[in-house]
C-alpha cells in the first residue's frame, strides 16, 4: 500500500512540474493509454485511460461524468462511452475532483461534445474558469483548457440524475476546492456506500507561507480527519493505481464478486496520506 501511494504522488508532482507544453512529452504513458471501459458496480463505469481515472454513473440513459483527465483523451473517453451504448449527448452533468491539468484539462472538449453542464466546488471555480491550478508549487503552474462552471457548489450539495445521486464533500489540501464524491449503490442484497476521494497527497505544494492558499495545512489537516471518519465500501480515486483498479478488475473477472468492496480502504489511504504530509511539513519548517 505504502509503495503504491508513494508512486502515484510522485506521478502527481510530476504533472504539476511539468509545463503544460512538456506535459505531453513526458507524462506517464499510461497516463494516455486507452483502455476498455469496465462496469465497476451497478451503473458506475470505468471510462478513463489505463493511469487517469473517469467515471461514468449512470441511471437509466442518463448519466454524470467525473473527471475529464488530459485534452488527448477526450477522443478516449467518448469512445468507451458510446462502446458501453450510450450516446454523448446522454452525458447530461459533469463533475471534477480537482482542477490540475491531470484531471480537468478535458473538460472544457467534453462539455462542448456533449451539451453537459458542469458543476464543480465553489472554491476551484476560478481555478476552473481561468484554466489554471491556484495555489503556490514549488514546481510552478500548469495550465489547461479553461470551462465555464455551471453551477458552483458547497459543501454538501447534492448533483443528481434520475435516480442517482451524488453528495460534494468539500476536501481542501491538495487544491483549495478538492471534492470528495460519495453515492450508493445496490450490490446484490446490500447497499454499499460508494467513495471517490480527491487527492491527499502533498504533490509539491508549498505547506509554509503559501500565499495562494494560506490555510492548506489546516485544510490538509481537516481533510484527513473527515475521509477518516467516512464510510466507504468501495473506493475509486483520480488516479487508479490508489487502490490497484485494474487489479481488481481481474480478480473480479476471474469470480471474486466483491473484489472491488474493501471497507479499510479509505482508512488506509488517509494514514498513508497523514503521515507523507506531516513529514513534509515537517521538512519544509526547517
């Protein structure tokens, strides 16, 4: 567990290291490697490439897209989710767990592709509309293609299509508007309660006099405290080496129905996470 985090906060320092022009050449080829889509649980699918998460929840022929992950793949995305029978139009919403480049540079192509509106936290509003991640990095900042927020969001609110709903968790840190999402779904008899954590790692952001976003250890602090107290059946993060997705999916398809359920999961994210962040803070105030 501790080595897979380790490696995808390394993955997300290096997007935000990289101009946004440098960022094609050398991001992870994974990061761009289509991938077939996969239904996760009853009407959430896997849309994304092989290293950049996108979900596609559904309800009926409607459905809410989270995460449009790098401009090269929108061409991706849109075809997983026509190869699962639906059409772009039916995409009626979409939702962000956090403006870096990595996960919103999509977007913009997205919404003009499919007539959604976009939603996201009140607080990455600007970040989302100007284009670029707010907040001092010691590696700087990327841009990516800007989109207008159709709704902004608080804390609590609830985005919804037919049937399916979907509760904004505000949890600040790794961005001043970073969105936890959480549904349920039903998994044969039981209910399950479905969690897709914004990022927790530190990924170069400036913990000691950051000016762009003065209360980051605080919310970094907040943020762990809530996710540690959150239920969650089933975890799915931006980046899904978090919780070996893919490994999952074979473990799944070769019989094991609830390879995807693992209620420690959040809990061991948020310790791995909590002790990364204090030992950089930790550095940073020397």
């Amino acid at each position: 567990m501790r080595k897979i985090l380790a490696f995808a906060a390394r993955l997300c320092a290096t997007a935000i290291a990289m101009s946004a022009s440098a960022a094609r050449a050398q991001q992870p080829a994974a990061w761009a490697e289509p991938t077939e889509p996969f239904e996760i649980v009853d009407g959430i699918y896997y849309v994304g490439t092989k290293g950049l998460a996108s979900y596609l929840i559904v309800s009926g022929d409607k459905g809410i897209l989270l995460d449009g992950t790098l401009k090269e793949n929108v061409e991706p995305i849109e075809q997983n989710i026509q190869s699962l029978g639906f059409r772009l139009e039916d995409v009626e919403i979409i939702i962000n767990s956090h403006a870096h480049f990595d996960h919103a540079a999509g977007i913009a192509q997205l919404k003009a592709d499919t007539g959604a509106q976009v939603m996201a936290m009140a607080e990455e509003r600007s970040a989302l509309e100007k284009g670029r991640h707010e907040g001092d990095n010691k590696y700087g900042a990327t841009r990516f293609p800007a989109v207008k927020v159709d709704r902004a969001l608080k804390d609590g609110d609830i985005v919804s299509v037919g049937n399916v709903e979907l509760t904004a968790m505000h949890t600040p840190g790794h961005t001043k508007g970073c969105t936890t999402w959480a549904t349920s779904v039903r998994h044969g008899e039981a209910t399950l309660k479905v969690v897709f954590p914004c990022s927790l790692t530190v990924a170069g952001n400036r913990l000691v006099g950051n000016k762009g976003h003065p209360a980051i250890v605080e919310d970094y602090r907040k943020s762990f405290d809530r996710l540690q107290s959150t239920k969650a059946d089933i975890v799915l993060p931006a980046h899904p080496e978090f919780v070996d997705l893919f490994g999952r999916k074979a473990k799944r398809d070769a019989g094991a129905d609830d390879a995807f359920v693992d209620p420690a999961m959040l809990r061991k994210l948020v310790e791995t996470s909590r002790a990364a962040f204090e030992k950089e803070l930790k550095a940073a105030k020397k």
